[in-house]
C-alpha cells in the first residue's frame, strides 16, 4: 500500500504540474496568479488523504463533502490531460501541415487559450455526462448451457453485483437502484464478488436494510475485494454478514444439489496463498456438480482452469472513466465481458461493477447488474 501511494502521489503531482504549465501559458497568468493556482492544487491534491483522516474521525458530514470534492477533481483533472493530448496532436498536425503548405494553404490557427478553454468545455461536458452514467445501472444479461445441470427442468439463475464500493461517495441512493434490478432479476442466487463496503457510511444501518431485503431462494454468498481490507477486514464481514451474506473465505459451499460455490480471498488479505490454495480447495469440491468460483480479480489461475464450470471476478471497473480502461489492460487484460478457455471447460464472467470508486462518475462504462442464467444441456 505504501508504495501504491507513492506511485499514485507522484503520477499526480505530474498531472498537477501538466495543467498548471498548460492553465499559465494559456491564461497569461502573472507569477503570483500561478502561485495562488499552485496552492490551490496543491489543496486539491491533498483531500483524498484529508477525507480519510475525518472519516477515522467520525467526521462523516464534512469527509462525504471532501470525499466529492476530491474524488471529483481528481476525475476531472484525468479528463483534462487525455482531452489536451488529444488536442495538442491535432495542433501539432495543423503546424506541420502549415510549415509545409504554400502561404495561401495554411490553417488558421486558434489561440492557447481557445484550446485551453475548449478543452475545459469538454471535460466539463464529459463530467456531467458521468455522473448520470453512473446513476444509470445496466442489467447484463449471458444464458451459458452446461450438462452438469442436464437433470434440472428449468434455469437456475444468478445474479452477481460487485464493486458496489459503499462509502461517502456511494450511499443508500445508488443502492437502491442496484437493489431494485436485482429484485427485477428473481435471482435463486446473489454473488457479491468483493469490494462491497469501502468506507464508513452516513446512514450504514439503512444499507443493511436494503441489502438484507433480497432473499433469494437459495442464498447470498459474498467474497472480499481489497477495499474490505484497507478499510479494515473485521468491520466488514460484519456488514456483509448483517446484510444477510455468507462470505466464503477459502471455503466451498453445497447449494441446491448440482450447484457448489466456492469462494477465496483476494490477494490483498495478509497470509494470502496464491494458486496453491485456490486449487486445493476446488479438488476438494464433489466433481460431477456445476462448480462456481467467486474470486474478486479477474485473473484465472492455471490450476483452476480445469477444476471450475465459471468464474465471477470483478475489481477492473472496465476502467470507469475512458480511457483508463486502456491502462488496466495492461495489468488485467480480460476487464469485461464473458471470456472462454477452449479445450478447457471453465469460463469467465467480469463485471463492470455495480457502484464506483473515487470519482462519482463513469465514462463508456456503466455500472452494471449482471443476470447469468444457467441453463441443462446434453453435452458439453
């Protein structure tokens, strides 16, 4: 984690200085106005770690307006230095294409501070856009056919959520949006697939409420994400047990006879064991039933590949905001979507995740509620 915040610290302090150069090139700013300016996002740069001190405080009021204020900069700074590259290439295009064109050719050229301001213009567009984008749940729907439920008369349906991220930033109201398509959904099964709680709440209690209000036919099952463990592990499986989930800590479960779920920690956890652990509780899972792992990375490990029918992860966001999607590629490549592992039986379902984190907006990639219907067939 600490070196995390290094990394993170120092790629935004650059972003910080990006727009400052660009903001005091554009607007003719004098030495004191740059200053001023300076400060300011020194200021702003520093309210994620203010939030997180008057939210140990108890201090939920003034650390949810923080928690905005920050959070929403943030996003909005990210947006600004991917649109100004943007930009920046397109007058790097018009100044080579006017350094070659005959005198009567040439572009005319804007001034810095029209890019400057159009460049605002479309970052401030793009933020109002995502903050309704990520209001807006989508319900995913995948049918996936399995002879391991050949004898069953009928589907067998799961809905997973994930990444809810319930905090300052995301409360009772998103919840219960989410809430409400999943009880649309008629799921026999919730999943929840990590980072469900991420902060202290300003009305906690009524979150229990709304989550403890589904009752699917045959349970709700929960792993961690590794929110669950910076914000302080024991605090959360208490939330997520009073909100009627069973969490699966390196444990399988039985459920409806041809149906096990076995569920692990995610990485993020101390003692964390990788592959070893995961593929020694899935050998131990009767064979012949469906096996369902929940496992909060998108990151299919190769003892399990033939050990598993389906594997729930999430933790990507498909990058929330794009073109960060771009970015996680790199370091988790299947982001989104149903992904299959041929000769191998299993597959692999990412979700988008239900909520946010950090910036209360999405950009081209919404939350979502996924729907997966199981469905008999003779034949793999």
């Amino acid at each position: 984690m600490s070196t995390f915040l290094a990394v993170f610290f120092f790629l935004y302090s650059i972003l910080h200085l990006y727009l400052l150069v660009k903001a005091r090139a554009a607007l003719y700013l004098s030495a004191w106005a740059t200053l001023l300016l300076a400060l300011l996002m020194v200021f702003m740069m520093l309210l994620p770690v203010l939030t997180r001190f008057l939210e140990n405080d108890g201090e939920i009021a003034s650390a949810r307006l923080t928690a905005y204020a920050g959070y929403t900069w943030m996003a909005l700074l990210f947006l600004f230095f991917c649109t100004s590259i943007i930009i920046d290439a397109v007058r790097l295009a018009v100044y080579l294409f006017d350094s070659a064109a005959p005198k009567g050719a040439r572009l005319s050229m804007p001034s810095p501070g029209a890019f400057f301001l159009s460049t605002c213009a479309v970052v401030a567009a793009v933020a109002v856009y995502g903050w309704f984008e990520a209001r807006h749940i989508c319900v995913e729907h995948v049918t996936l056919s399995t002879p391991r439920l050949a004898s069953r008369p009928d589907r067998l349906r799961i809905v997973q959520v994930s990444d809810i991220h319930l905090g300052l930033t995301v409360g009772t109201d998103r919840l219960r949006r989410i809430t409400d398509a999943i009880r649309e959904a008629k799921p026999d099964v919730l999943v929840s697939t990590g980072d469900l709680l991420d902060g202290r709440m300003a009305d906690e209690e009524g979150a229990v409420g709304l989550l403890g209000s589904l009752a699917p036919r045959l349970g709700k099952f929960a792993v961690t994400g590794n929110h669950e463990f910076y914000m302080g592990i024991g605090r959360a499986i208490s939330f997520t047990t009073r909100a009627g989930f069973r969490v699966l800590r390196g444990e399988a479960v039985g459920v409806d006879g041809g149906l096990n779920i076995a569920g692990v920690d995610d990485p993020a956890g101390p003692g964390y064991k990788s592959g070893a652990g995961e593929a020694a509780l899935l050998a131990s899972v009767p064979k012949g039933s469906f096996i369902l792992l929940l496992k909060h990375r998108p990151v299919m490990d190769g003892g399990s590949v033939d050990l598993i029918d389906l594997q729930l992860s999430g933790h990507v966001h498909d990058g929330q905001i794009f073109p960060f999607r771009l970015i996680g590629r790199f370091f988790f490549p299947l982001i989104a979507g149903l992904y299959s592992f041929p000769p191998h039986p299993a597959r692999l379902y990412v979700s988008r995740g239900s909520g946010t984190w950090g910036p209360p907006i999405r950009f081209l990639a919404p939350p979502e509620v996924t729907i997966i219907d199981l469905i008999g067939a003779q034949g793999r």
